[in-house]
C-alpha cells in the first residue's frame, strides 16, 4: 500500500532513500544486542509470508500451510538452498491486520545469540526482505493509521522509561490519553473554522454568520485545553526525564558524602581535602517512583588552578539547567566566607537565568526550589537555623547527616515532592516530550491571536488564518500535519526493530 503523509519527502540523490516505502518488506533483529535466552526476528511486510515460509520449516511434516495466524509454531530456520539448519524456533505468522505494523508480520523466535539472530536476518533479507531502519516498524503502525504519532512516541518512551511514574506517563499516552485532548482541541477550534468558512464560501446563500460569542467561546475552550495540557507540562517532563538536581556548596561541607548516601551506593570519590570534586559526577537514583538526577559540583568558587577552573564553570552549567538546587554548609562549623560567597554565585546564576530566559521559556528557573542542607548532624550544630536563612532566604532547611544516614531519605523525599510542585495534580501531567510541548505553545499562540483578531472585529477572514495555524500546530502532536522531515526526525530517536 502506499499511504504518505501530507507532504511527500523530498527526493534527490543526496537524500537517503525515503522511509516513507511502503510496499517492500522489512526485517530486523527485535531483541537487544548481545546474548540472551531468546532473540527475535521480526519480518512486515507484504512478502513477510512468501520469506517466512522459504526459511521456516514446521518440525511436524504434516502441518498444513498456511499456518494458522497468531499462533506459534515449532521447527526450524534452514537455509532452503544449502539444506543448513540455523536454528531451533518457534514462528508465528500472523495476517494483517491485527498485527504491529497492520501488515503480514512473522516474527521467529530463535536462541538470542548474536550469530544465531545475524544469520536468521541475513536469510530473510537474501530472500527478498530490506534490513529496516530504527523506528520503522512503528513508522508503519502509523502510517497504516494503527496510532497516530504522539502513540507512536510514546512506545519509544515506555521502552526508555526510568522510573516508575516516566513509565505510567508513557502508557497513559501509548493508550491515547493526550491524543484525546489535542483532539478535542481540534475538533473546537476546527468548528469555529467551519463556521467562518462556511460564512465566506456561501454569503448569499441561506449560510447565517457565524455569532461571534460562539466563535469567542468555540476559541476559549479551545484554548483552555490547550492551556490545561501546557499547566502540566514541567511535571510532564520531570516526571519521565526525572528531577536535575544540582548539589552545590563550598568544598567539604560533605556534598559528595551527600550524594552517596543518597544513591546508597559509593561512586565520587569522598576525601577530606577541600576541592578534589574537580569535575561534575552526575548519578541517577529512582526514589518515590521519581528519577533523580543528581550532580555533585566541584563548587563556584573561583580560582586560578587552571583544572579546578573547568571544574567550576561545569558547577555552574550544571547549577544553571538544574530543576531543584541542594544547597549544602557544614553545620559543626561556622558558616564562612567562601560559604556566603556561594550563594551569592547562586544567587546570580539564577538572576542570570531569568533575565536570560525572559518569559517565554518553560518557567524552570522562575521559582527554582532550593533545599538547604545543614549537614554534619552527627556532630555538634553550630549553625542555626537563622544563620542558614539568613544565607539563603526562602530556602527550605534540612538537617542531614551524610554519616549516618540521617535525614537522607526524608532529603530524597523532599526533593521528588518539591521539584514535582505539590500544586499540579499527577493525573494532568500528559505532556512530557519537548516537541508536545513546543507544538502546543504555538497553537496557544496562534488561538490568543485568533481571539484577539476576532474581538477587534476585524474580517473573519483573518480569524480563519489563525485558526488554520492552531491547527496545523495541533496536528503535527498527533501527526494529522506531520510533515516527512518531522516524521524523520521522531523516528531517527527510535530503536532498530521497533
Ligand atoms: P565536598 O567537598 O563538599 O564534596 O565534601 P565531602 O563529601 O568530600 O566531605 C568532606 C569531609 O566531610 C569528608 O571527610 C567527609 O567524611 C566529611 N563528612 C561529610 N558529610 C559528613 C557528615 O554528615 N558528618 C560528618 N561527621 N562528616 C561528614
């Protein structure tokens, strides 16, 4: 069949061949590199059956052919010219159109090791068969209409999940919850555009104008949706990339210790001599189901040792791009000079991020949560808790103690629960991925101007533009407006196979 998306990709001889051929038949190895119990061949395609059958032979000589769809037969992958038995398998040869690609697929499931799956590939593709390029079995699903394009992302960002709830998020989006709500956007916005046109299309005839409070109201809930699905955006995100947290502080308040007792595990090296952090370490860590992010910095401090200096300016790249600041002093001790110099890089370092980042970026930097650690708990405090506020107001103040484990968890809480922000329920957090996000800003933009255009009574000539852009912006999440060079650039992230 040959399905295309709405605008055909470019062709020319520097181009690589176009991932958008719909009648030969690919093939791929479906199971990750490397050795396992079993690996599996995938073959989709309209010649899947013809291959399928030229290197599969059932154990029982009696079994009819064709074999039954969607259910797994035992035998052998055999080199039909040389007689060669390659493997042992079981294969399934299952009909369009309830299969993965809504093509004829047969997937062979061999012994997962690299050899066995390479030659297996290798007699399907000398029987006709194209190796398939990451994504493609996807880009099939969805260009056969199986799922539109946000479903088709969100297989790839359940396969890379990291935590519990990037994973919940993922399937919410693979089942079509996020598709329903761009969707109900369009269906709004595209029936103001109806009304406009059909006034434009037909003046004279029996068509009425449109009243302009149901086009107002039309565009307002369309934008509501719109803006519903923007509001939860930054968890969207946090929750399936995880929270960065930077850890900052001066040298040997115990960041690094910091860092291990949250991750439980020893990973930077802990030494008592101030500055040999000399590089950011970042970490993960899962913790209440959220992906933690953690980069120890080397400190902000300034100085002349040229090695440290890199390691400074890294802090502070990290310190910037982060969600949640862990600001760290060493509570037996004084707070000193170098620990107020720190929160004043800090506090510039945010000043800079605002003023850099003006109104309209994502917000992370705006109300940046920082959590002050006051660590050392084990030993006698000295700082108070009006000295730690007083180096950072508004900061919220922990005890912890990198020795024994106190506060680290209630730490790690903490962090999940404030980067998540206690205001946006989980449940409206459809939106994660950069694209979706970008996508929906432009359709918030264009519908503020159609609704602006519209009040100002301009002709609803110039509404309709507006709205034809919301849509288009709206489509290319589902991929209604997909262009080939975006469909190119969603599949290029996917996985050989799927
Ligand atoms: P960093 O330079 O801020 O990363 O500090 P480190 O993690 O390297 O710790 C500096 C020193 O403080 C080391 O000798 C640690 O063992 C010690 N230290 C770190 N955290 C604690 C703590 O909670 N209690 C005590 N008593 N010592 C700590």
């Amino acid at each position: 069949m040959s399905t295309s998306p709405s605008s055909s990709p470019a062709t020319s001889d520097d181009t690589p061949p176009s991932s958008f051929e719909m009648d030969d038949t690919i093939a791929a190895i479906a199971t990750p590199p490397g050795v396992g119990g079993v690996g599996i061949v995938r073959i989709s395609g309209p010649q899947a059956f013809k291959i399928g059958a030229e290197i599969f032979r059932p154990a029982r000589s009696s079994t009819a052919l064709p074999l039954p769809s969607h259910l797994l037969t035992h035998g052998m992958v055999a080199n039909p010219d040389s007689g060669e038995m390659v493997d042992e398998v079981l294969a399934a040869f299952m009909r369009a159109p309830h299969t993965y690609t809504r093509e004829d697929v047969v997937e062979i499931d061999a012994h997962g090791g690299p050899l066995v799956l390479r030659h297996i590939l290798e007699l399907a593709l000398a029987h006709g068969a194209r190796a398939a390029r990451p994504g493609e079995m996807t880009l099939r699903a969805f260009l056969n209409g199986r799922i539109d394009l946000a479903q088709a992302e969100a297989v790839m960002a359940l396969i890379v999940a990291e935590s519990e709830a990037g994973r919940r998020l993922a399937m919410r989006q693979l089942q079509g919850e996020l598709s329903a709500r761009v969707r109900a956007a369009r269906a709004r916005a595209l029936d103001a555009l109806a009304r406009i046109e059909a006034s434009i299309d037909f003046p004279e005839e029996e068509v009425p104008p449109p009243d302009p409070a149901e086009l107002a109201a039309l565009i307002a809930a369309s934008t509501d949706v719109v803006s519903g699905l923007l509001a939860g955006a930054d968890q969207g995100r946090i929750l399936r990339e995880g929270v960065r947290v930077a850890i900052v502080g001066r040298p040997n308040v115990g960041k690094s210790s910091l860092l291990n007792a949250l991750l439980g595990v020893e990973r930077a090296i802990v030494t008592a001599i101030p500055g040999t952090t000399r590089d950011t370490v970042e970490e993960r860590a899962s913790i209440a189901g959220v992906a933690l992010h953690l980069v120890d910095t080397a400190g902000l401090t300034p100085t002349d040792d040229p090695i440290e200096r890199i390691g400074v300016e890294r802090s502070r790249a990290a310190a910037a791009s982060a969600d949640l600041l862990l600001f760290v002093v060493d509570g037996s001790v004084p707070l000193s000079e170098l620990d107020m110099r720190a929160a004043g890089e800090l506090a510039a370092l945010d000043a800079d991020a605002l003023i850099a980042d003006g109104a309209a970026t994502d917000g992370r930097h705006e109300q940046r949560p920082v959590l002050l650690a006051v660590n050392k708990a084990d030993l006698a405090r000295v700082v108070s808790d009006a000295d730690a506020s007083a180096l950072w107001p508004g900061a919220r103040i922990v005890p912890t103690s990198a020795v024994t484990d106190g506060g680290t968890r209630e730490l790690a809480e903490r962090i999940a629960a404030l980067a998540l922000g206690g205001d946006v329920r989980a449940g409206d957090a459809l939106v994660a991925s950069a694209r979706h996000r970008d996508a929906l800003r432009r359709a918030q933009e264009h519908l503020r101007a159609a609704a602006e255009t519209l009040a100002a009574q301009t002709p609803l000539d110039f509404v309709s533009i507006d709205l034809r852009a919301a849509l288009e912006s709206l489509g290319e999440i589902t991929g209604e407006t997909a262009t080939a060079d975006l469909l190119d650039r969603v599949f290029a992230e996917f996985c050989i196979g799927k």
